[in-house]
C-alpha cells in the first residue's frame, strides 16, 4: 500500500496556489499507483475542488473591489415623462460599466424566471468570473401593465418587455453598487410614502386578519416594504386589509 496519500492532512484547508500544485501533483502521482486507497484518493480530489474553488472565490471578490474603485457616479440622461424624475438608460449604464468590469474579468448573462409573485417577472442575472467563481442575481418586476394611476397603459407583451428592460437596469447598478449623479426613479417609487405609525398600523393589521405580507405588498405595488407604499394609497392599503378580514 502506497503512503503518498496518507502523508496529506485532510482537516487542514489549503487555499495557496502553490499549496493546491502540490496537492494536485500527490493527486496525480497516487493516480498512478494500483494501490491507492480509493476512498483516500476521493477525498484528496474532493479537498483539491474546495481549494480551487477558494481561490475562485477570493478572485472574484478581489476583482469586484477592484472593478467598483474604478467605477464613479453616473449622471442621469433620461426623463420618466410621468414622474418628471431623470434616470440613467441601460445603454448609458453599459456604455460606463461594460468596459470596466469586462477588463476586471467579468461577464454578465441575463434571463427572466418565472415569479412567485402573480404578475410579476423575475429578472436573473448570472455574473461569472474568468478564475471560474460565479454567482446569480435576480430581481422581481411587475408586469401587470398598470401606470402609476393603476389604469391599464401597456399590453401585456409592452409590459413584459418594459418588466425585463427595468429588472435589468436595476441588477447592473445594484450588482456593482453604482450610484446615479441624480434622481432615478422612473420605475415610479412614490416620492410621498407613509410614516412610521402608518407602518405599524398596516403591519398590526396584516398580522390581525392574517394577511399574507408578501402577496399584499406585491398588490400595493411594494415589494420593498411597507415604507414603499405610498402615502395617497395608505387608504386602498387599509381597505384591502379590512376586507380581508370579511372573507375570513
């Protein structure tokens, strides 16, 4: 029976480059050996996969950090004709980002999923890393085709579209923390919200009627929060909650 593999201590994480060569070099030396304990030799193979993975990881937290150095405050070159706020376009936000976190070694790939939310799209986005690390990021839209006044203004093909084209302009700025020279709220996020005691009366009484919270922030156009709804629907919110409790 061959020693090499037994020479390495397994509980010790190993996360050098050169101490992963050196892991992978007994790896393939036992390889070579008819007598390798079989169940050592997974173990060595299963230590040598969290080792690279590792340093994946740390690559791309390291180039994250280094990619939002580089990235400053991005001015704001459209106008939401409804709210009359100013945002950043996708295309100013790519034309700004793309070059820097592709030379940091990223990649981005969008994609929508279905919702748990009725109406509502989910928006992903899979950030991979040239060492190999990724992770995946999504965010939920309403795609119910309502404006800001609830009344039917886009198809449900426009509002899909409008759902995917929101979802992901809003993960590029969030994924790499990018903040707008000016206001951005064209996704219309009320500029009045309720206060704090309005808060807590919403949430005692979602609690009292045994409402789902999700799903009735989902129908006030919330999902955020409670500090999300604005202060014109706080009298829809309390109705809806009230007649919840008629159907109970």
């Amino acid at each position: 029976m061959s020693t090499a593999v037994t020479k390495v201590d397994e509980s010790r994480e190993v996360s050098a480059p050169g101490q992963s060569t050196s892991l992978i070099q007994v790896i393939e030396r036992a390889a070579t050996n008819p007598d390798v304990d079989i169940e050592k030799m997974e173990r060595l193979l299963a230590m040598h996969e969290r080792i690279v993975g590792k340093q994946a990881e740390n690559a791309f937290n390291a180039a994250m950090s280094q990619a939002q150095s580089e990235m400053g405050r991005i001015s704001a070159d459209a106008l939401n004709p409804q709210t009359k706020s100013r945002y950043a376009t996708y295309g100013k936000l790519d034309k700004a980002l793309r070059p820097l976190y592709t030379n940091n070694g990223f990649a981005l790939s969008f994609g929508t999923e279905d919702s748990p939310t009725s109406e509502y799209l989910r928006v992903t986005c899979h950030v991979s890393h040239r060492d190999g690390h990724s992770r995946g990021h999504h965010i939920d839209m309403p795609a119910d085709g309502k404006g800001a006044k609830g009344g039917d203004v886009m198809t449900k093909t426009h509002a899909t579209g409008a759902a995917a084209s929101y979802g992901m302009r809003y993960l590029l700025k969030m994924i790499f923390n990018v903040a707008i020279g000016e206001e951005d709220s064209d996704g219309n996020q009320p500029q009045n919200t309720i206060t704090q005691d309005q808060q807590d009366a919403l949430d005692a009484l979602i609690t009292d009627v045994g409402a789902n919270k999700a799903k009735f922030l989902a129908y006030m156009g919330a999902p955020g929060g409670l500090a999300y709804i604005s202060e014109k629907d706080y009298a829809r919110a309390m109705q809806a909650l009230e007649a919840k409790r008629g159907q109970a």
